[in-house]
C-alpha cells in the first residue's frame, strides 16, 4: 500500500486512474493472448498433468509470500533467482502443453501477482536493486507486447512513487541507464510531476535532461 505521508496521489489523478485499471488490463490481456494463440481443445487437448507448471506456481507463490511479508531482502533474493530461471524456461519457444500464459491451466490463480508485489515492495522501501528484476522479467516475456507494457508500465510507477529508488538504479547501473529509460512507459499527462520530482533529487540530470526532452518532442507533436 502507498504511504500517506509520501506523495499525495491528488496531485496525478490520471495516474491513480491507471493504478485502479492494471489489474483489468491484465486479465483482459491474458484472456486475449490466451484465445489468440493457444490451439482449440480439439487439435491440442491440455496434458491432464503438469509438473513444470506446478512447480512454477509454487515458487511464485512462495516468492510472492516472502515479500507480502516484509523479509529483508537478502532473504528474497534467492525466490527471485528462482523465479527467473524458472520462468525463463517455462516461457521457451514451443511450450505450449505446459505454458504459464495459458489460462485454461488452473484459472483460478492471477498471473503476475508477483509483479505488483515486488513493484509495491522496491517502491515503499526503496530497494533500487529490485527494479534489476523488474527488467529481466520483462526480457523473459518480450515476445508479448502486451505483457511487456505491462512490466513497463509497472517500472513508470516505481519512478513516479519514488523517484529517489528508479534514480537510485540509474546511478548503481550507468551502463543500463538508456534501457531503463527507454523501457519506461512514461506518461505524458505526469511529465511535469516527474520533472518536478526528479530536479529535486541530487545527481538526476541524466533523467530530468530525458524527461525535459521527451516533453519537448511530445509537445511537438513528434
């Protein structure tokens, strides 16, 4: 949950809106991956048993439970670790039996859930180093433009909550700073709030200087 005493959202109600939407956008997204991609029941009936994607499942889960739970970070590093591999091999080309994106295995589980909590978590205690996840997360699933904007989407609320924790990546990681940038999906109604922000921030003129630019050219209409 967001601190009250950080930010008041009064101040971007577009971006509170977009907070409300996610989770919406999500599961429409899913479903319309799910329906666009995955063969009809007939020509490619699902295995009756999985495995791999239970194993997934619990491993998110248990990811997930750490950081609901407010375990230092050391702690949790090594569930996300995990999580990694484990995705990045569930999402291999030509897994269709046994993939996570596909809802007609186990519907009842929220995909992503993880995302928003490791998202909430990196914000309110302002651990830059998760957003390094945040990043290889959405490599794993860059395939999928509508899952990617989600991660990206994701990444602009860490930098409009907090700009202090996606600076704070920036400075730790110069040579990802023009990917982190760029993977930003930065909206133009909060420019003015996230120039405010971040020239408020010591050391931030690579950020404010993209931020002004990025303005410039959208004012333009370019």
């Amino acid at each position: 949950m967001w601190k009250a005493d950080r930010y008041q959202l009064a101040e971007f109600p577009t971006f509170d809106l977009m907070r409300k939407l996610q989770w919406f956008w999500l599961g429409f997204v899913l479903c319309f991956a799910a329906c666009r991609e995955t063969p009809a029941p007939m020509d490619q009936p699902l295995p009756t048993s999985c495995t791999e994607l239970d194993s997934l499942f619990a491993k998110l889960t248990a990811l997930d439970s750490v950081l609901m739970n407010g375990e230092d970070w050391e702690v949790c590093k090594p569930y996300l670790d995990a999580s990694l591999s484990a995705l990045a091999y569930n999402q291999r080309p030509g897994n269709k039996d046994c993939n996570y994106l596909d809802q007609r295995h186990r519907p009842e589980d929220l995909r992503l859930m993880f995302v928003e909590t490791l998202r909430s978590r990196i914000e309110e205690d302002t651990i830059s180093a998760g957003i390094y996840y945040m990043l290889r997360w959405m490599g794993i699933f860059k395939d999928d433009p509508e899952i990617s904007e989600f991660f990206s989407e994701e990444i602009s609320y860490v930098a409009m909550g907090n700009p202090a924790c996606y600076l704070g990546y920036v400075q730790q990681n110069p040579d990802q700073e023009v990917m982190l940038l760029y993977s930003t999906k930065w909206n133009s109604m909060d420019l003015d709030t996230l120039l405010r922000r971040f020239s408020s921030l010591p050391a931030s003129e690579q950020v404010v200087g993209f931020l002004a630019n990025l303005k410039e050219q959208r004012s333009d209409g370019s």
